[in-house]
C-alpha cells in the first residue's frame, strides 16, 4: 500500500482514546476515519476531538464504513475473540488490544479464522515488546552479554485507587492475572524464546478491594512458572501500589543481571526535606509506555503497508492466554 491505511477505532474508553488520538495525530501512514462505541458521550468525544471522523455505535456499522482498510479494537476482553473474527472475515486487517480471549479456545477460534484469510493481518497490543528498555534487554539476551538466562523476576503494579475504578470491570476481564499480568507474561516468553512452560503456582489475597469477592478476583497475587531447561520466573502483580505505577523486570544469567523499568520517577525531582527524601511515582502506564503504544501503532500500520509480518505471532497471543488461565487456575486451587 502506497497510500494512508484508513483506519476505524472500536472503543472510546480510557485506553480507546489514547489510541484514536495516536492514529489521528501522531501515526504517520495512518489515517483514522471512523470510531464506534455504543456511548453517546463517548461519540459526542470522537466527534469534537477527532475532527472529519464518522462515528458509529458499533462494530457492524463501522465494518461497512467506505474504503476502510483496517480495524482498531480497544474493547471489553470478552468481546475480542468474537470481534477479532467478524473483522477479519468482513477482509479488514485487524489490530487488538490485549489479551487475544478469555481462553485459548476462542485464541484458537481467532486463529483459524485468521489462517483462512492469509492476506489480512492480525496484531495482539503486546506494547511493551516496543518499549526501548525491553527491546534493548531482548538484544543484550540475543548477544549473549546475559550468558544462559535462567530467572527472571517481574513486578507490575497499579497505584492504589480509592475510587475502584477498576472493580466494575472485573467480572469481564478474566482475572488479574489475564489482565494485568499478560504484557510480563508475553516479555517472559520473548525473552526466553517462547520456552515451554512445564508448573505453575500461584497466590493470592484481596485486602483493599473486598468487591472483588463477587466474581473470585483478588488485588495482589503472585506467580512462580517452572519451564523446560530449568528455567524459572516469578510474577508479582498487584492493584495496592503506595509508590504509584510500575512496571520492572530482573533478568538473572550466567554472566550478569539486568534490571528493566525499576522506580522510575515521574518527573527527574527528589525533595529532601525535615531529614527525609521523596520521590514522586508514576501515574499510571501512560505515563510508563507512552512511547511504546507509538511504536506499536507504527509497527502494524508498516506491517499492513509492507503486507507483513507483524512483530508478533497470534501463537504468542494464544500462548500468554494459556499461561495467564493456568495461574488462574492454580490461585482457585492453591
């Protein structure tokens, strides 16, 4: 394609849009010209924010929007499989946020629908694969400057919100580990090389967010992962940060260790006063990848120009869906 990949955006919510304006503004070779969500206020948004694009109330009627190349999904996990499939069969390329589903069933469901259709392209929101301290770790691992890797620790954290604002979504999101684990479980695979895992273990406790008991989710849990050849990763995930937003990985080899993301601070400020020192956190994961969701969005629309490939494989997708489900499932059964 020589041309702009005119895109349509599924989804105004909070991440929704940041992504619209990403490919309105800031995405060169992407041009955004439709929006759907069954929000009115969410429309009334896209129409004042992003000006000459259409709006729609649904997935359906954007699919019929003219000259529309491809399709931008930033929706309700439980939706993803089901709308990843009806993209792709209306011969749309398709970008989604992440996970692929609830379960590698619907991951598989996708898949087939997407090798019946080789021409289109299909790309998981794995954003962090595109941030320049993991990227940089991957090629260290790659170089061998590591030696043999065999543990890897990750810690990602939400800073405590008093008004729970993530609490009446999760019924749908499939369980902190689906939703808020998923990016440093896709890392771990990279950076092992889509090793196999081989046990799982999990943990976990809800202390902060009692509402949470209504659908069996929890604030703050851990997982350990054995996989072939020894290797080893642990995973602390967690609503309850004091210290603000963070996402971190240790990567331990024979040769040296790396740190990854580790108490980054909001602004480049420590206030030393009365004999102590603070440190403002970060927000939240804008803040954090604010860049890597750019260098995604270029990614897809270089891949949709070029005719491919992606960075990431749905296999992959289909992989951390797995992986996410089985600490799931070992946190119900201990």
């Amino acid at each position: 394609m020589s041309d702009s990949v005119r895109i349509g955006i599924v989804g105004l919510g909070r991440l929704g849009r940041r992504h619209a304006e990403n490919l309105a503004f800031r995405v060169a070779g992407a041009k955004l010209v439709a929006a759907a969500s069954p929000v009115a206020e969410e429309r009334a948004w896209a129409e004042k924010t992003l000006k000459g694009v259409t709006t729609y109330p649904g997935l359906t009627e954007l699919l019929d929007h003219p000259g529309l190349d491809a399709v931008w999904l930033v929706t309700p996990t439980s939706l993803h499989a089901d709308q990843v499939i009806q993209s792709i069969r209306a011969e749309k390329h398709v970008f989604c946020e992440k996970p692929l589903a609830l379960d590698p069933a619907d991951c598989d469901r996708a898949i087939a629908a997407a090798a019946g259709h080789s021409g289109q392209i299909v790309m998981i929101g794995f954003m962090r694969r595109f941030d320049l301290a993991y990227a940089e770790a991957k090629r260290r691992i790659e170089a061998a400057e590591l030696g043999e890797v065999f543990a890897i620790r990750c810690v990602s954290e939400d800073r405590v919100d008093p008004s729970g604002f993530f609490v009446r979504f999760a019924p749908t999101s499939g369980g902190i580990f689906l939703d808020c684990c998923i990016h440093d479980i896709d890392l771990v695979r990279w950076m092992l090389d889509g090793a196999k895992p081989s046990s799982v273990a999990a943990v976990g406790s809800r202390i902060l967010y009692p509402a949470l008991a209504e659908c069996g989710d929890v604030d703050t849990a851990s997982a350990t992962v054995s996989f072939t050849g020894g290797r080893i990763a642990d995973f602390y995930v967690s609503r309850t940060s004091h210290r603000g937003y963070e996402a971190s990985m240790t990567i331990v080899g024979s040769k040296a260790t790396l740190d990854v993301g580790r108490a980054i601070p909001r602004l480049p400020l420590t206030l030393e006063s009365d004999g102590r020192r603070s440190v403002a956190g970060q927000v939240d994961f804008f803040e954090r990848f604010g860049d890597a969701f750019l260098h995604e969005a270029h990614a897809f629309v270089e891949a949709v120009r070029n005719g491919g490939p992606t960075p990431l494989s749905l296999e992959d997708a289909r992989e951390a869906t797995r992986l996410a489900c089985a600490m799931r499932a070992a946190l119900k059964v201990g």
